[in-house]
C-alpha cells in the first residue's frame, strides 16, 4: 500500500510530529493553510469516518479538544480554530486515510486562507516553511507538555 500517512505512522516518513498515542498521530501539515495547521491522522489505514474503529472514533474528539488547548495557549495568536473532515474524494480528501485538520484561525485572515489554497502545492519557499514548521512544533510540544501530556 503507498499511502503517506500509513508511511509516517510507520516511522517510514519523516514528519513534524507532535503527539501520539495507539490510535493517532499529531503532526503538522506540510502544506499549512495557516500557521500551526495540525493533522490528527489515524494509526490504523481507515479511508473515511466510518471505517475507524469505533474505540478510536470515540477517542478522536477528546484528542481533537486537547490539541486546540494547547493551540489556543501556544501564543501563536491562535482565536478559533476550523475542525475539519474531508470524508471521500467528492469532499476534496486528497489522501484517502482519515485525518482531522485543526486549522487556527486569527482575526481578518480569510484572504490568506483564500491565497493558501491556491498556493499551498507549490514549492515556493519550502526551506523557509521548513524552519517555521520546526519552530511552530516545537512550541505546540511545549503547549501540549505543559498540559500534562506525556506521550510527546
């Protein structure tokens, strides 16, 4: 199977990995609409919502509200954050494994969201993304250590 986020579960890809646990992994997007933008990407290869087991179904949504804790604390700036799904090609999924977006949201950003999307694939400074990612995972470690959160 050449699936990515089976590969990073694995430990076969590299990632900017945050926390995890038996049925997630917490990891940045390496095409970030916004900064700080998180994936929640299930251990197990389930392509939609309703393939995840139930025990990891129900796990999901407590993880989900721990990472926007440590969003929120992170001092980035963070005021709301978009949970979102994309459940099956018709609903944009580009990679057919399920995974949660918690996309910060600051005050008046809609047209840099807009921008992102159009932008987001193309490989305009990348070495410089690739230091802020390693920066902004390195402060989400120390927002979700602070809250207790062992398994970083």
């Amino acid at each position: 199977m050449n699936c990515v986020f089976c590969a990073i579960s694995a430990g076969k890809l590299p990632a900017h990995r945050l926390i995890e646990d038996e049925h997630f992994v917490v990891l940045l997007d390496i095409f970030p609409l916004r900064p700080a933008h998180v994936l929640i990407v299930s251990r197990q290869h389930a392509p939609l919502l309703g393939d995840l087991p139930a025990v990891a179904r129900d796990a999901l949504l407590p993880l989900a509200q721990r990472v926007s804790q440590a969003l929120y604390a992170s001092g980035l700036g963070v005021r709301g954050i978009n949970l979102l799904i994309n459940d099956g090609a018709a609903a944009n999924q580009h990679v057919p494994h399920l995974h949660l977006h918690l996309i910060p949201r600051r005050g008046a950003d809609l047209p840099g969201i807009g921008w992102r999307l159009l932008t987001r694939f193309l490989p305009l400074g990348r070495k410089r993304l690739e230091a802020q990612l390693q920066q902004q995972a390195d402060i989400l470690r120390n927002a979700l250590q602070a809250q207790g959160a062992d398994d970083v």
